[in-house]
C-alpha cells in the first residue's frame, strides 16, 4: 500500500509535498509509514502535516490493497472529521507534545490525574 502526501512540506524530515510513502500498517485515524526520516511513524489520515500550529495536508492513496483496506480507513477518517469528533486526550496530550509550541507542552495536564504532567 501506498499514499503520496499533499501539503506543506514539513520542517522537521517527515513529510514533503506529493512524496510517496509505504504503508506499513493501518489503525483510523492513522496510518504508519516510513517517513522522510526513514522511521515508521503514525500520522493522521486526515491533516497529517503542521503548518503554523494549525494541522494541514492530507495524503491520497497511490497503491490500496486488494481488500480496500486504505480506502475504507479513508472514508472513516472523513466521516469522523465531519462529526467532529474529539481527540481522545490521550491523543491531544501526543499532538500538543508533537505539534505544540513550548508554551502549549508547558501547560500540559496529565489527561487521567488531571494535574501537572512532568517527565519525572
């Protein structure tokens, strides 16, 4: 299976604009491929990329399997973007690690104590 990344070329070695990237395995809302870096590392199948804080991109599916199993995760990623759903926030907690700024990671609560999260 095989996606190619459309968006914002990322800052960091992960994604750049209309790469194709192997699939290694699939889990909605994310999909792990052999980034720019040459790790496997889960992305979102929807807004995969960062562009000033804000989630950008989108990958389109290149190589599916005989099962359809891109194209069914596809549709249900879409289909819980348009709800609206919320991240989990086990799932928040990673994005703002990931994606945050040093003042977002510094804010962080610990999404079962609900208190200060530290390292240690």
């Amino acid at each position: 299976m095989k996606v190619r990344y459309v968006g914002p070329s990322q800052q960091v070695k992960s994604l750049t604009n209309h790469q194709i990237y192997s699939v290694l395995y699939v889990d909605p809302p994310f999909i792990s491929i052999i980034d720019d870096a040459q790790e496997s590392y889960e992305y979102f199948i929807v807004n995969p990329g960062l562009l000033n804080g804000k989630m950008t991109g989108r990958f389109e599916i290149v190589e599916d399997d005989e099962k359809g199993t891109l194209k069914e995760a596809f549709y249900a990623a879409k289909i819980e973007q348009e709800k609206g759903a919320p991240l989990n926030p086990w799932d928040e907690l990673e994005n703002t690690i990931f994606y945050g700024s040093a003042q977002d990671v510094e804010n962080l609560k610990c999404p079962e104590e609900d208190g200060e999260f530290n390292d240690g």
